[in-house]
C-alpha cells in the first residue's frame, strides 16, 4: 500500500525565515529498508487554491531515502525557506506534502493555515494626518506603521498615539500595539 503522511501545522508568533515543518511518514506494509523508503513533494500556499513547490531550506532532510513505519510513523523535519518563496511578504499560508514508495503514491495532507513574516522593518512611517492641538479639551490620532526598506507594511507591527489635551500646558498620551 502507498504511504500515508501527517503533518503538524509550524507554531509561533513570529514564523519567517526557515520554518520547521514536522511530519511523520507511515507505511502500513511494515517493509524492511530500503523497501520502506518515501520520497516526498512539499508545496505551499497563500490561498489554499494555488500550490507551489516550497524551497527547501537550511537543515532540512533530503526529500527522498525517508523511512516510514506503521502508525505513528517515523517523524521527519522539512526546513522551508520561506525568504525565497515569500520574500518581503506578511501572508496566511499551509504546507502540503505528498509521500510517495514503491508502492504508488500516498494521499497528500496539508497543514492548517499559520502566519508567514517575512517583512524585516527598517523604517516607521507616520500615516495619519496632521491635527492641531487646541486649547481645551481636544485629541489626535496618530498612526504608526513598521515597514521594511522597500516600503511594505508589517501588519503585526502598527502602534496607534491618542493623544488627549486638556489645557495648553501638558498632553496626555496613550498607546495600542
């Protein structure tokens, strides 16, 4: 029988870069190596409709020569270099992997959906519009976004100012991030 594969979604705030994806390889054969022995195909997506081959990264195994075993299977790390899939981009995205042995090739299951950043913030900018401060009681919105070099925009990382003022002598500021 064709291999199966289970894959567990990456995990963190932060993911860009080489992210480890773990996966676990498992043939119901209980073949002896080398006749247990998968190749797999790891794509990804931004949308779940569109699939492209993921680059492998830095540490990763080899996509081919893997063992499997019955069930739970034998686990293994594929190291996606998103910087070159994803270069300079903030998106949702799933992995998918497909084994493949002697015997045919396997059903292929994806992981569920994590954040990809890879915008590397060099500059802030300053997108709200200007608003005096008058005398009284008055306030101001002031918007904060982190972009990379190039301009695109970390969505993770905008900081909104209110600032409050209630006579002309002080102001008082608040922060969301």
């Amino acid at each position: 029988t064709p291999p199966r594969v289970t894959v567990e979604t990456p995990v963190g705030t932060d993911l860009g870069g080489q992210i480890p994806v773990i996966y676990s390889l498992i043939d119901s054969d209980n073949k002896t190596a080398p006749h247990n022995y998968c190749s797999i195909k790891v794509e990804f997506s931004k949308d779940g409709v569109s699939w492209s081959t993921g680059t492998v990264g830095s540490g990763s195994e080899d996509l081919k020569n893997l063992s499997a075993s019955l069930s739970p299977g034998t686990t293994h790390v594929f190291v996606w270099n998103t910087s070159v899939d994803l270069p300079e981009q903030e998106s949702s995205a799933k992995v998918r992997i497909t084994p493949t042995d002697e015997d045919g090739t396997g059903t292929t299951t994806e992981s569920s959906v994590f954040l990809v950043d890879n915008v590397r913030v060099s500059k802030l900018k300053i997108t709200s519009a200007s608003q005096q401060l008058d005398a009284g009681t008055t306030s101001q919105l002031i918007t904060i976004v982190a972009q990379s070099q190039t301009g695109i925009k970390d969505l993770d990382a905008v900081l909104t100012l209110k600032i409050e003022s209630n006579s002309t002598n002080y102001a008082l500021i608040y922060s969301t991030f």
